[in-house]
C-alpha cells in the first residue's frame, strides 16, 4: 500500500492506515508463531498479562481489561489454555460465584519460550521498517489516541516510547 491509495482526509487516512497495519501485522506475528509451532498469540497475551499483574490471580473481567488482543470469547480461551495447564481457574475468595485465572509455573515458561519468537516477528514486520527515532516517535503518537480505559502499559516486555 503506498499514501496515494489512501483516503485524502489526513484522519480517515490515519485510521484506515491503523487499521490495515495492525491487521497486517498480527496476521505476520502470528503466521511467524504458528510456523515455530507455538500456540496462538492470544496465549500469550493471557500469560504475559497475567504475569505483569503482580497478582496472584486476575478475576476474567481483569484480565480482559488488560489484553493486547481483541477477546471475543475469553472464557473459551481460558479453558483451552487451562486444559493445556498453563493457568488454572480457582474459586474467589470474595465471591462464590466468580473465579480467579492464575498463572501455573507451565505457563509462565511457555510464556518465557514464546517471546524470543514473537520479539523476532516484532522485529521483522515493524522494527525493519522504522528506525529507533522513528519508533519512538510513532509510539508517542500511538499512545495519544488509546482509549483513557485501555491506556495501562501494555507494550511487551518493559517497551517504552
């Protein structure tokens, strides 16, 4: 795609950029993981947002709030990655109905084995295009138009514009 194939409003064109390049890009990333045979990055999201909570467990509602990832049907997910014992459903203590997700040491290294991957196919579909002042200087005016709700750092490991 090169800018004359984009909408001559400056913000429809912006927008309709964002979208073709997230799109682009997670379909690379994660053609990149299933190729080194690794489970979908929505794995990985719900292990890494786990992990960075702190917490020692996330009620779903919380853990959706955090993810990188659009989750249509997180509960679904949970379970495929509960099944696979990467994280584990347990009661909540202060409410008898609700459930908290915890993160099994299983899926903190399936964590751990699947980010060098992912920080290559990172690289290769968005770093081999920008330079670092580039980056940065997209990222900051990235960071600008993230909804107020879903503005937590949520960049990956330690990233900072």
């Amino acid at each position: 795609m090169q800018v004359k194939d984009l909408p001559t409003d400056p913000i429809v064109a912006t927008w309709v950029a964002i979208v073709r390049a997230s799109n682009g890009i997670i379909a690379s990333v994660t053609a990149d993981a299933k190729a080194a045979g690794l489970p979908p990055l929505e794995w990985y999201d719900v292990l890494w947002e786990l992990e960075r909570s702190g917490k020692p467990g996330l009620r779903p509602f919380e853990l959706e709030n955090g993810l990188l990832l659009a989750q249509y049907n997180l509960s679904r997910l949970i379970d495929r990655i509960a099944s696979a014992g990467h994280v584990e459903k347990r009661a909540c203590p202060s409410d008898g109905r609700g459930q908290i997700i915890v993160l099994t040491e299983k899926g903190r290294a399936l964590r751990k084995k699947i980010w060098p991957t992912y920080l290559a196919a990172i690289q290769k579909h968005v770093g081999s295009h920008l330079s670092e002042k580039d980056a940065r200087a997209l990222c900051s005016l990235m960071v600008r138009v993230i909804p107020e709700k879903n503005s937590g750092d949520r960049r990956g490991e330690g990233a900072h514009c």
